[in-house]
C-alpha cells in the first residue's frame, strides 16, 4: 500500500511539472507570435536601408565579425543583398539558416593582405565573388551528398 502511495504522489508530482511546462510553453508560444507580428508589421513599414558593401571592412573571423555582417546588412535591401530568408523589403534576421565564413589574411608584419567573407547558397548572397575557374581553387564533387567544396590545388601562392 506505501508503494502505490508512493507512485500515486510521484504521478501528482508529474502531472503538476505537465503543467508548468504547459503553461510556460503557451506563454512562450504567444510571445514568439508577437514577435513575428512585429517582424511582418516592420518588414512591411520600414523602408530599407541604403548601404555601401565596400564600406564593409576589417571583419574579425569570429563569432564578433558574424555579427558584424548582419548588422551592417541589418535593413538593408533583400532583394540586392538576400540571405535567403527575404526576398524583399528590409533584411530582418530572424531565422538566418545560412552559413557564413570569414577569411582574414594577414603577412608576416601583420599587415592585412585579404579580408572578405561569404555566405553559402546562391551565387546572388553577399559576399565575396565566386573563385575564377583557373584560379588554385578547384571545386571537387562529395562523395556523400553530391554537393561541391573548395578544394585548394598545390599551386604555391
């Protein structure tokens, strides 16, 4: 009889945390679709934002230079600098699914030689240009998904 006590209260224990959880999930939920009202409501008022690429500078290869490029990009024109999450009105970076890498070069006297980042998909994403088709990167198909990656050759630089 202790026992079946015993689990009874570990089940009442249980169905309170169910509905806790419930009730932090809902109120998770509604605040996640205010917020999504407000993206659509902004995306749809605020005008984009003029910028210059090339004003883009000395991005750090870390999480604190990914920042930096979506906040420079930050409600800027989608349909000239698109992520792939909006096609058009200001970029609005709820959801970025895209990668992105930074390459920052620099020679022996830390002077920086090459200073650019890319951002995977289509060839119309920010980002540096596509490498020329006899330059020392080549593009090698993968064996697993079919999907092409840089492969550098052994051409010295």
């Amino acid at each position: 009889m202790s026992a079946v006590r015993a689990y009874g209260r570990s089940l009442n224990d249980l169905k309170a945390l169910t509905r806790r959880l419930d009730c932090e999930r809902r109120s998770l939920t509604k605040n996640s679709a205010l917020a999504m009202l407000l993206v659509t409501v902004c995306r749809r008022i605020l005008p984009a934002r003029k910028i210059d690429p090339s004003e883009l500078t000395n991005i750090q290869a870390s999480h604190q230079g990914y920042l930096q490029i979506l906040d420079f990009y930050f409600f800027s024109d989608a349909s000239l600098y698109c992520f792939g999450e909006h096609f058009s009105g200001p970029n609005w970076f709820t959801r970025l699914k895209r990668n992105v890498a930074i390459l920052s070069v620099s020679d022996l006297d830390g002077t920086s030689v090459y200073n650019d980042f890319a951002v995977s998909g289509e060839y119309k994403t920010p980002g540096a240009p596509l490498a020329p088709d006899n330059g020392p990167l080549q593009s090698i198909e993968a064996a697993v998904s079919g999907l092409a990656f840089p492969n550098i050759s052994a051409t010295s630089v």
